[in-house]
C-alpha cells in the first residue's frame, strides 16, 4: 500500500553506529564543556587516591594477615579496589543514567519514532560512562604504580585480570538492566533508584573493593557472596598482585561464579528491561512531556 | 476507497496520578517517595483520554483533529505514531498494524510536536542539529544540505543557522522543530499543533508550505491536530471535532458548518465577559447554545456567541443582560457559521474558553 520509494529505510549499521558515536560525542562535548567541572572530576580522582593511600598506610599492619593471597601490599590492595569498582560501578549505573538522560533530556520519542530506536541513544551515553571509567581506571593504575610504587607489572597476569572483570561487567550488566527497569516499572524517576542505591551500599560494605573480606564476620560475608563484584575484585586482585594463572582454582571458582551469575542477571535485566519500555509505551512516559 | 489511516475503536485510558515534583532534589531518597506514589498509583483512577475512536484518512488528505486542549488529539496521535500502546482497538497506517508491525509503521511516519518534547541539543547548532536528524534517518550528505537550505528558508531561520537553540527565542526554537519534521519525507505526517506559539507571519508561511509543497506537491497524507479552528478551515479537506477523547463529528468544514443549518447567530464584542453574564444569556428560553472567548484577559474583552432561531426577540434581552452585567458592547454582528459554531452546537460549550 505504501508510495514506493518514499518510506524512510530501515537503519542500517553504519548509521546505527554513527548514531551511538553521535552520542557519545555529545556526551563528552557535555562533560568537558564546563571547564572547572572538568577539572573537578579528574583532580577527584587524585584526591580519591591520596586519602585511600594514607589511610592505607595507618592500617597496614591490621591488615597485614588477611591479606596473604593478594600479596600482602594494603595500597596496591586498595588502588586496585577502586579502580575495577569504576569499570563494575559503571556497568550498574550507567543503563539507569542513560534512561534518565533520555527521559529528562527529551530525546526517547525522538529516538523511538527515528530508525534507529532509543538504544542507539542509550548504548552512546553508557559507552561515555565507560569512557569515564577508563579514563579513572588509568589515573588510578598510573598514580598507584608510579608514586605509591604499588607492585603490578613482572608476574602479573593481565589476561586473567581483564577476563575476570569482563565476566563481572557481564554479571553487573544484568543488574544494571534490572535498575534501570525501575525508572518506568517502579517510578523511580529522580536520578536514584532502589536497586543501585542498595547494590552499590553492599558493594562497598562486603564486596572486598576496600577491604578483604576476611575481616568481615560470617554473616556480612555471606552477603558479599550473593554479589558478583566480590569475585570479580577477587580474581582480578589475585591475578594482578600474585600474579594466579586461568588453572588457579581460586581463579577457576571466581570465573565460574561470575559466569553463573551471568546466566541468571542478564536475562532477568533483559526481561525486566524490555517489561519497562513496554510500561512506558503504555503509560505514555517515555517523554516528561506526556 | 484507498485508506492511509485507518483507525478502529480505539481507546486510550491513563491513570490520575499525583505528579513527582520535577527537580525536587529528594537525593537518594527520592525512590522512597516514587515507592510511596507507586502505592497510591495502584488506587488511581482512569482517565479515558481516546474513546472507542473510529476514523478513516484517504491518502493523500489534509485532515484536522480539532477540539479544545485535553480533548484527547495529542493521545490519539501519539498512539497512531507508535509511542502510545492503546488499551483497546488498533489502527492500521499505510497497510501496517500499529500494535503488530510498529516498526514498520514508524518507518511511514514523521511526527513533529509543539513545545518542548522534541530534544533538541543544546550544544550544536541549528544547522548541526538538522544535520544531526538527516543522518539519524539516513538522508545523504547532499540531499541534506539541500533540504536543510529548503526548509531554513521556509521557516525564516537562515539567519539564525548558526546560532545554538538556547540563544533564539521560544518562538525560533519552535520552527526549529517544524524544520526537522520538513527535513523527513514520508507517506505520512502527524503535526501536533504546529503553529502554536508562532508569530501570524511565521504561522501563515508554515501553513503555507504545509498547503503547498507537503499535501500539493509532494501528496503526503497529513494529520494536523490544532485547537485553530482558523487553521483548520484554511487548512484541511476534512476535519473531526474531538471531545473528552470521542470524535463528536467528521467531515468537510462545510458539512460540519451545515449541521448549524439556518440558525442565526449572534457575534457581539464586548468588555467584561464574565462567568455570570454566559450563565445568565444560556438560561434565556430562545438562546439555544452560548460561548464567549476572551482577547484581552486584563479588560476581560472578547467575544460572545450566541445560537438562536429568532435573533430579532433575543438580541435586545442578551444586550440589556450585558449592560446589567457592567459590560459595554463594542460590536453587534449576524455571523457566518463557524466550526466553532458547529463545536458549540455539539457539546454545548465554546471551543476556546
């Protein structure tokens, strides 16, 4: 029935790409617009580093004995912390972020009724996230190896380290799909949600990003089990300053928990995910303006 | 008959629902409170915005939505351009089902809206914006630049190509939104209240271009919703009056202005319209419908209109009414039926009030 030649054409990837590279674009235009924000967020990062550093110094020695299968080094145990906490942290929140972005911005009808849908947009600014975390991640290794002389480079298994945080970003994903079906499923409107709010409190409780967990008592472990950062921190720390192999059967646990995990969070974040948008198609709130 | 739109017992309902304060700033306690109205959520009642709607567009048609804010217009196309899910009922545009095959419906459709909803970024210009949308639906650089140089002319922007959409005025900003919905050609073309917020210049260009190129030239089959009962006469082949989410009528603006048949009716231009005075005119035993709509809200001027059979035995009571009232009558004229008219006779209310 339709007027040959006249309908838009179905997106295809080049366009599909340039759309994601588009946003991303424009997010970085964002983040480095406002000089002195700018300078703010990457001299946070130095501050960030500095207080983790003495802090570790002055509790060294009580940290001294759990800390054998790391290789005993409390700064290097702590830079490292929170350098893979940027890239898990930006797995869990960035999915939210973005929808936020999309729905305060008014960009989601805009994007919905184009060819290339909203996760085109949403795949722009979580890619900036990661870009951010990168950016972290490096900042962090650097100061950590060159002034706090923290001991990765001869023996360390990079390949290990890299595969382990792989696998926990795919678990974290998951989790950051679920949090982001809040938005719509639970209303959940405001930059914050129950999800993020309450992982990131468990992370930074009993996953391991700041202390080991074997100073924390039987309970508060079992929680740290259920999170998949914690094997992840674990198999990463473990490969980087004790410089543990793929055959390891301490790696061998922590990669098979995180590839577990990823077999439930995923498709329950897709299923959740996908419940949302079609809540908001119906509710009419993929605009503020509905 | 070969249909573009077709839409079949469509129904929209919402739920009434407290607002979130917008930019409140709750912090990270904000998802209590979103808890808190989730709950409540589940007690509120439902608004029936699109009831049980039926209508047919024949390709190629100008056709006009017309009612008063809230009648139920921007719903009904926001569920024909796939970013509603109605509750009940479907509507097929251009061939393709709106619930089954959305995909493909989107790929006929371009939709330009009024206000704010359409996300502009702030940081490129009015030309890398429009740059900006020709890509994301795959128009070729050249094509682009030649469109863009096209439709910059029709919506007087060329002047302003470079600057960024927070250093022009609201009024720019919205011919900015036109441009991007001139930039996409499609069989179909859903405009929410296009003109709303434009200056008469700009307003009569758009219309203009709309008339001319987009329905004349190019055959686009375009749905325009407005509450300008203006713009639809000048506008439209045919036009539906929506109300409270039903269509109350359908046709050419001449058989919709038929349905007044040879009734008189009144236009009388006075100051100090006020409830009262439209209460007490309605209640006269030969006035049959009464509406008023206010030009200039500090002297409350405007215009009253009046429905009757026998306009020589209510003419002089509506205008004792007023004076009592302490109005002062500018203007007394027998008026050409409008669709205002037509509007009034069917819902017994003005179109704007």
């Amino acid at each position: 029935m339709s007027k040959q030649g006249f309908e838009v054409k179905k997106a295809d990837w080049k366009t599909v790409l340039w759309a994601v590279w588009a946003n991303f674009r424009k997010a970085i235009m964002g983040w480095t617009f406002f000089l002195p924000n700018f300078i703010m967020d990457l001299a946070g990062i130095i501050v960030n580093i500095g207080i983790f550093y003495f802090l570790a110094t002055f509790t060294a020695s009580a940290m001294g004995p759990h800390l054998a299968r790391y290789g005993g080094n409390y700064a290097a145990y702590i830079v490292l912390g929170i350098a893979f906490n940027a890239y898990l942290g930006a797995s869990l929140n960035s999915f939210y972020n973005s929808y936020c972005m999309g729905y305060w911005g008014c960009a989601f009808e805009l994007y919905a009724t184009s060819p290339v849908g909203i996760k085109a947009f949403m795949a722009g600014s979580i890619l900036f996230d990661y870009f951010i975390s990168t950016i972290s991640v490096l900042f962090y290794i650097l100061f950590g190896v060159s002034v706090f002389s923290i001991g990765i480079g001869k023996g360390s298994d990079f390949g290990v380290a890299l595969l382990a945080m792989l696998l926990g970003m795919a678990a974290v994903i998951g989790i950051g799909l679920i949090a982001a079906s809040t938005f719509t499923l639970l209303n959940a409107k405001q930059w914050s949600n129950p999800v993020t709010w309450f992982v990131n409190f468990l992370v930074g409780l009993v996953s391991g990003v700041y202390f080991p967990l074997d100073v924390l008592p039987e309970w508060a472990r079992t929680i740290g089990y259920l999170l998949p950062q914690t094997y992840a921190y674990d198999a990463a720390r473990i490969a980087l300053l004790s410089g543990a192999s793929i055959t390891n059967p301490l790696i061998v646990k922590d990669l098979s928990e995180l590839i577990l995990f990823s077999f439930v969070t995923i498709p329950a974040g897709v299923f959740f995910f996908k419940r949302s948008l079609r809540k908001a198609e119906k509710d009419g709130t993929l605009s503020r303006w509905s | 008959m070969d249909y573009a739109i077709e839409v079949l017992n469509l129904t929209k309902k919402f739920r009434k629902v407290k607002k979130i304060p917008t930019e409140a700033g709750f912090g990270d306690a904000h998802w209590i409170i979103a808890l808190g109205l989730k709950l409540k959520f589940l007690k509120a009642q439902e608004i029936v915005a699109v009831d049980d709607v039926n209508l047919k567009v024949e390709k190629g048609e100008l056709f006009g939505l017309l009612g008063p804010n809230g009648a139920g217009k921007t719903t009904l196309i926001k569920c024909l351009s796939t970013l509603l899910i109605p509750d009940g009922g479907t509507a097929i545009i251009n061939g393709y089902d709106v619930l089954k095959e959305p995909d493909r419906v989107k790929r006929c459709i371009n939709l330009v809206g009024s206000g704010h909803w359409i996300g502009f970024d702030w940081g490129l210009t009015v030309r890398e914006n429009l740059e900006f949308f020709a890509n994301l639906y795959g128009l070729k650089p050249s094509l682009a630049r030649e469109r863009i140089d096209e439709v910059l002319k029709v919506v007087d922007l060329k002047d302003k190509e470079k600057e960024v959409p927070t250093r022009i005025s609201s009024g720019m900003r919205q011919r900015m939104i036109i441009a991007k919905g001139f930039l996409i050609r499609t069989p179909i073309f859903f405009m929410d209240e296009p003109t709303v917020g434009l200056d008469p210049v700009s307003a009569r260009d758009i219309r203009g271009y709309i008339k001319d190129k987009l329905s004349g030239e190019l055959s686009e089959t375009i749905v325009l919703t407005t509450h300008y009962m203006q713009e639809a006469e000048q506008l439209c082949d045919r036009v539906a009056i929506m109300d409270k989410g039903k269509i109350v009528a359908c046709g050419s603006c001449q058989e919709l202005k038929d349905m007044i048949g040879k009734r008189d009716v009144i236009e009388i231009e006075t100051v100090n319209i006020g409830d009262k005075l439209i209460d007490e005119i309605g209640k006269m035993d030969l006035v049959e419908n009464v509406a008023s709509h206010i030009d200039d809200e500090v002297t409350s001027t405007g215009t009253v209109r009046v429905h009757t059979d026998d306009a020589e035995s209510v003419l002089p009571m509506v205008l004792q009414s007023i004076e009592k009232n302490g109005g002062k009558v500018l203007h007394v004229s027998a008026s050409q039926p409008t669709l205002e008219d037509v509007f009034m006779k069917l819902t017994g209310r003005g179109l704007v009030e």
